[in-house]
C-alpha cells in the first residue's frame, strides 16, 4: 500500500532557509486545489498559499454546486474543453473519493413566445459542443417531467446530463489527495509580492517566503492584483456578485430537474435546483461590483429571487426560506478563461474562471499540467495514486448520524463525531465557515442559533488539546 505522504520536499533547501518547491500555486479555491492535486500526483513538489483562513474562503465557497456538460459554452472554446474534460474526470474519480452525484438532468424553459423562438438555437449549440442527447421538450411533456411547474412555461430544452454534486466535498478531496502525494497546504498566507529570480521566484508572503521554480496564479477574484507580480495584467477582475435564496427542505420535491431560464447575451440567469443537502434554491444574480472579499446580500434582490421562484413553481409560496447567501464570481473582461503559460517568467496565469470554475476545475488543472509539460519540462511519473476518499455530507446516501452518536447540530443531523473529525488530520478546519463547508453544522432553519455555541465549545476544545 502506498505511503501516505511520499512526495514530501526534498532536503533541498532555498536562499529563504526552507524547502524548495516545483511549483506555487497562489490560491486555495476549487481551480487552485484542483491544480495542486494534478501536479502533486504527477511527482511535482507543491505548496499551496491561500490568504484565508481555510480553503474556500473565497469565490468557490459561494457556487450552485452544478455538473454542467458544457452544452451552452461557446464553441470551440478553452472554456467548452475544460468543462467536459472536468465532466469525464470526475464521473471517473467520484466514487474513488467518495463523491456524490444526484443525476438531475437539466431544462432550459421559455416562458413567452419570444424565448421559445430561441430554444432550437440552444440545441443546434449543443449538438454543435457534442452533447448529443440534448433535445426540445413541448408544452405537454414538460408538463409530466414537472408537474409543480406553473402553466405559464410554455416548452423546454431537455439536457439529461446536468446534475448536482457537493460544492464543498470535491475541493476538500483535492487538496487531501494532494497532501497524501506530498503537497503543503498553507492557509493564512497572503501573497504580498514576489521576487524572480534565476532559477524561479521568492514569493514574498505576510509570514513566510516561499521559494518555487514556477508559481501558478490562481488567485480567482485578486487573479489581476497578483499578476502584477509577473507583469502588468493583460485582463481585469470585476467580481460578479450572485445572490441566492434558498428554500426549506419540503421545497425539495416540487422540482425533478435544473430548471434554467433562456440565457441572455451577459448572463445565464437565475437557476431553481436542488441541493445535495435536501433543499431547493434559486440564483445566482449577475451583479458586477468592486468589492472583492466579502459578498453581501440585500432584501430587495432576495425579494425578486423569491418571487420569481414563486412565479416558476407557484406551491413555493407555502414554504419558508432557509437562508439566504451571496458569492463573488471572478469575471474578466473576456467570455473565455485566461489560461496561459509564461515561459521567460516561469509563472502560469489562470484567471476569469467563472460559474463553470468546479466542473471545470478537474479540466483546468489538465490543461495547466500539459502547459507545464510544453514550457518548464516533462511531468515527473509518480506510480500509482493514493485515494483519499471524504465524508459524506449528501442526503440520499449514509451518513453518520444513521449509526447513532450525539447530535449536535438537530436542522442538518451533524453529529459531535463529524465535527471532531472535521478538525483533525492532515488538512483541519480553521475557521468557523470551513467548520459549516466540512460538516453542514449551523447551516439548517436555525443558522447555528441552537447550535452555534455547542459547535464553538467543541472547536475551542479540540484547537486546544492539539495546541
């Protein structure tokens, strides 16, 4: 059985007196994760450098949570290519990993006569991208396929291979993949600047300075203020806030499939889906802001999400909503990602990864792996994979509270074994929000209002004993 960690950093140390790395990563959202696993399990030496206090603590903690299939990318784009080599890789590896996949299915619904003239263009796109199975769905079948649909929808496009997975699960899985490979993950480490030099960069951090031959920028919504440690950025971040309101657990079952609206020239519009966690939500909106960090939300937009989800499914307005959030997209000037290699400055920039970023992501770090193998050198063999499967946090599938134990958390069922277990091993939560994205803990009607202290006391204990 294969060591788990086995790729540790050599000996070697840099001018700055620690390891030496191959390779940098600079951000801990799902694309910088995804990257540093690839990388790690190709035998590179990596370190990740994430400014948050856990992983996830920027864009990629606020997404839909939704397998696309790349039917509505533009053709022939980078985009279109790392989504459905994301696709295959994780329907590949989900069950390696314990990974949940809720075959959900997708349709695009036309709610006037002017979106329904639209909806043969969306399957000749398609078609065109090589999702075959995507077809037009009349009145009366849409009718049967969702029954809790007002009449007002008058057809649909079916895509059967959209569905829905675990937002949080899969990044925590890549990046414990990657540590078991030998990769380190530092959390609370901003990047400040960088140093180049002959044989790579000093990466100049708020604690430490990190030595690395190449260093990946994958900084999501600061990808432009860290390019600037390589050159002047030929694209700008404008982060593009999505508002969400999310419905209580009955909601669930008025809804089968992903119901998309007909997209418009800027955005695809506000989606109802379900969750893996047994909820119904509906967003995101398309909002460009300057504010990076913090994504805040406001009663009027969440008015407008809820009337709409009314107006879609009318049995919505007898039930209550159970949060309500808002994450920050990190959109560039571009309808493409900027993914590119720099050879003379041994930096690669991957940058407006947008709403696509976690199905792509397995893709993306594929694409950035056979830059590296172009640009700095082949890929180093590193044998046979060591698997580091997650908990489940999925409804639908076991989880612990199943087998007994103290329960903690009652609105999501999280047990006290969860939640020690979420802060211990190789990659610990730090932070009360990667405590919630680990175990669902305070994310149910009550939002930690029962819980929260009982949650905090058991965190304060465990940081303690392990201090």
């Amino acid at each position: 059985m294969p060591t788990p960690y086995r790729n540790a950093p050599d000996s070697s140390v840099s001018a700055t007196g620690g390891p030496r790395f191959d390779v940098a990563v600079i951000g801990g959202g799902v694309v910088g994760l995804a990257i540093l696993r690839h990388f790690s399990m190709a035998g590179l030496r990596c370190v990740l450098l994430e400014r948050g206090a856990d992983i996830l603590s920027g864009a990629s903690k606020g997404n839909s949570a939704l397998l696309h299939t790349g039917f509505d990318a533009p053709p022939d784009s980078l985009e279109l290519a790392c989504i459905k080599a994301g696709y295959a890789e994780y329907l590949d590896i989900h069950e390696k990993l314990n990974l949940p996949i809720i075959r959900s299915s997708a349709l695009v619904v036309g709610w006037s006569d002017e979106e329904c003239s639209k909806l043969n263009g969306i399957v000749g796109k398609a078609h065109e991208n090589g999702i075959g199975d995507v077809r037009l769905v009349g009145r009366t079948e849409l009718g049967k396929l969702e029954p809790s649909l007002s009449t007002a929808a008058l057809g649909a496009v079916l895509v059967p291979g959209e569905h829905i997975i675990d937002p949080w699960s899969a990044p925590l899985a890549y990046a414990r993949q990657a540590i078991a490979h030998g990769a380190v993950v530092l959390r609370a480490t901003e990047v400040t600047g960088g140093e180049r030099i002959p044989d790579g960069w000093v990466l100049k951090c708020a604690t430490a300075r990190v030595q690395a031959r190449i260093v990946v920028n994958a900084a999501g919504n600061f990808g432009d203020l860290i390019e600037k440690i390589a050159r002047p950025p030929p694209f700008r971040i404008t982060p593009r806030k999505g508002q969400f309101v999310v419905f209580d657990k009955p909601a669930s079952k008025l809804v089968n499939a992903i119901i998309l609206p007909v997209p418009t020239e800027r955005t695809k519009g506000v989606v109802l889906f379900r969750t893996c966690f047994g909820n119904l939500a509906i967003g995101p909106t398309a909002e460009d802001v300057e504010e990076r960090d913090i994504a805040t939300t406001d009663t009027a937009t969440l008015e407008r999400l809820k009337t709409r989800a009314i107006e879609m499914v009318p049995d919505l307005a007898n039930v209550g909503v159970n949060a309500t959030y808002a994450g920050l997209r990190p959109a560039s000037q571009f309808k493409d990602y900027v993914i590119e290699a720099l050879t003379d400055s041994n930096w690669i920039t991957v940058a407006g990864i947008r709403s696509t970023g976690l199905t792509a992501s397995l893709g993306i770090a594929r694409h950035v792996g056979w830059l590296y193998a172009e640009r700095f050198g082949d890929l180093p063999n590193a044998g046979e994979p060591v698997w580091t499967p997650v908990p489940n946090l999925t409804e639908g599938r076991h989880r612990p509270y199943m087998g007994g134990g103290e329960i903690v958390c009652h609105c999501e069922w999280v047990t006290r074994a969860e939640i020690e277990g979420a802060l211990e091993g190789p990659l610990p939560a730090e932070d009360l929000g990667g405590l919630k994205r680990r175990t669902r803990a305070m994310m149910g009607r009550c939002q930690g209002f029962n819980c929260s202290a009982h949650v905090e006391a058991i965190m304060r204990e465990k940081q303690c004993g392990a201090a």
